[in-house]
C-alpha cells in the first residue's frame, strides 16, 4: 500500500512539474505594465519608454508605460507594491521614492525593504542647475550673488516634496549659506516648464526634460552637479569646481512587488543588463542624460537600504522635516 501511494504521489508530482516549468517559460503571455511615478517627458517616464520599446522587440508582448505622478513618487508607489506579483507588473524607481521619503513622511504607506524585489540597478540621472533667461544668471558664480543678494525673493521649482532636485537644492543652498522659497510641482516636466515661464526662477533638474528650453533660450544651463562635466552640457561647469567634493546624482531601478517569482526577476535581470550594454543603447541613454549604471538585484535592493540610512542621517543636516 505504501509503495502504491509513494509511486501515485511521484506521478503526480511528474505531472505538475511540467505545468509549471512550462507557465514559466510560456511568461510573458500577455502585456505587462511598467509604472512611472512622475509625468511624461521626465526622466524615468524617457527611460522606461526606451526599455519598453526593447522589452517589447525581445518577448513580443507589450510593455506599457503607466504614468502615476503625484506626492513625491509616492502614488506610483503605491500602485506597484499593491500590483500582483504575477509578473505583469513592474516599475521605475528612484532614490526618492525608495529612501528620501522614508525621512519625509511619518506615516508612509510603503516599506521600500519590504513591499517590493528589486530586479536590477538601471542608471543614473544628471542634474543640470537651469535659470530662467531673466534672471541674467548664466555662472555658478552668478547664481551665488543672486540667491544672496536676493535673499528672501528667491523661488526654486522642483518635481515635488522629498524628490531628489528637492533634497539636492536644499543641499546646494546650506552649503551657499542661502535660502530660497520652495515650488513644488507634480511632476518634473511641469516644474523645468515653469521656469522656462518664469513662474520661478531655478531648478536643479533632470537633463532630459531640460534640455528642450535650454536648446530654446528659455532658461540658462548654470552647472551640473556630478562630479564631471555633462557630454550634453559640456559648456556648463560642475559645481565642484566651485565647492570641492559637491558631487550629487539619482539612480533609476526596476522593481516588482514583492512576491513576483524569482525565476521572473532573474530573467528580467539578465535581460534588462543585456540591453544595458549595447552601445546604442547606451547612445541613446546618454542623449537623455542618463547613464548606464546596472548590476544585479541584490546590489540594488543593498543600495536601497544604504541610502535610507544615508537620508536619514542628511534629513538632520539640512532638516528636513517629515510631514
């Protein structure tokens, strides 16, 4: 009788196997979705555009960029941690959205160690210190004078509370010894677009969605902050040939919602650095001052918790409080 059960239950172990290894090699078998916490024509919605196009070519499934902006990241967010991680379903994230606003937000509705696995480390994103063409600020040393002179008058727009142009202005300005008057928008595209208008003056923000009104005339590119010179921007200085050691920049990473299969996230992750490494696309990266920065899932979520720890410790420095 035994032997009947042990030989019934080995077939009947033979025959899910299959099933399974074969839903799994059968995956994509329908369009997936990838979440874009911010606005079209921001620099996470440029890249997931330009990974969906390749995902697309590579498993002949959509791959549909959804835009959710709004409080800091934090809607995208939330639609992806509560997506079912079925593999239909991953995101664009950004430090913002992962660590700043585990400082910004007491009562956050997300645990970014916890609700989401990580895939892998995509990129990271220039920033450019752009002013509107009225304010005559063209050099580092211009905008130094005016946010000094001008104390008390100054606007800065950014793409929100806690994003990372937010955080970095914050960081610019302690260092300058200045204050500034804050705009927050929904989205970056809204905020370059403002300056750009005049509605307020500067913004440390993405080269992607920069780069048109600065090309216009619209707004003056005054410096970068990493620590080399923009292949876009190569006339515009790094902040660190003023402020030794001022070296600032975000990471872009894909995520799923905890849960999905790892056999998923493997493949995505092989596929995702493999389309990472093609010249062209690199190429094409670059043209949005993105650059290529990848590695494997655990070194993304380990950066994760490394920065949490790290806007922790910055929140106390130039006091960001939470909300």
């Amino acid at each position: 009788m035994d032997r009947r059960i042990f030989t019934t239950g080995m077939m009947m172990l033979g025959a899910v196997l299959p099933t399974a290894a074969s839903a799994q090699a059968a995956w994509p078998e329908r369009p997936v979705r990838i979440i874009v916490a911010s606005t079209p024509g921001s620099s996470p919605d440029a890249l997931a555009r330009l990974l969906g196009k390749e995902l697309e070519a590579k498993f002949g499934q959509p791959f549909i960029v959804e835009n959710k902006p709004g409080a800091g990241g934090i809607v995208g967010s939330e639609t992806l941690a509560n997506a079912a991680p079925d593999g239909y379903t991953f995101g664009i994230a950004h430090d913002g959205m992962m660590a700043i606003n585990t400082v910004l937000y007491k009562n956050l509705s997300y645990d970014p160690t916890k609700d989401f696995a990580a895939v892998a480390p995509l990129a990271v994103n220039e920033f450019v210190l752009i002013a509107n063409a009225g304010t005559g600020v063209k050099t580092f040393a211009d905008f130094t004078r005016f946010v000094k002179e001008k104390a008390g008058s100054v606007t800065y727009a950014s793409a929100g509370n806690g994003t990372p142009n937010h955080v970095f202005m914050e960081q610019l300005l302690q260092k300058l010894g200045a204050k500034a008057l804050h705009v927050p928008y929904k989205g970056g595209a809204a905020a370059v677009a403002d300056v750009a208008g005049g509605q307020a003056q500067f913004m440390l923000a993405g080269i992607a969605p920069a780069l048109p009104v600065i090309r216009a005339g619209k707004v003056n590119a005054v410096a970068v902050t990493q620590g080399t010179r923009s292949k876009m921007l190569p006339d515009a200085a790094t902040i660190a040939e003023t402020i030794p050691g001022f070296a600032l920049e975000t990471w872009f990473g894909f995520f799923a919602p905890a849960g999905t299969p790892p056999a998923i996230i493997t493949r995505m992750n092989t596929e995702l650095r493999a389309i990472l490494a093609r010249p062209d696309f690199v190429k094409a990266l670059n043209d949005q001052g993105i650059m290529v920065k990848t590695g494997t899932a655990e070194a993304m979520m380990q950066t994760v918790r490394d920065d949490i720890v790290r806007y922790q410790q910055l929140a106390k420095t130039i006091k960001l409080e939470a909300q």
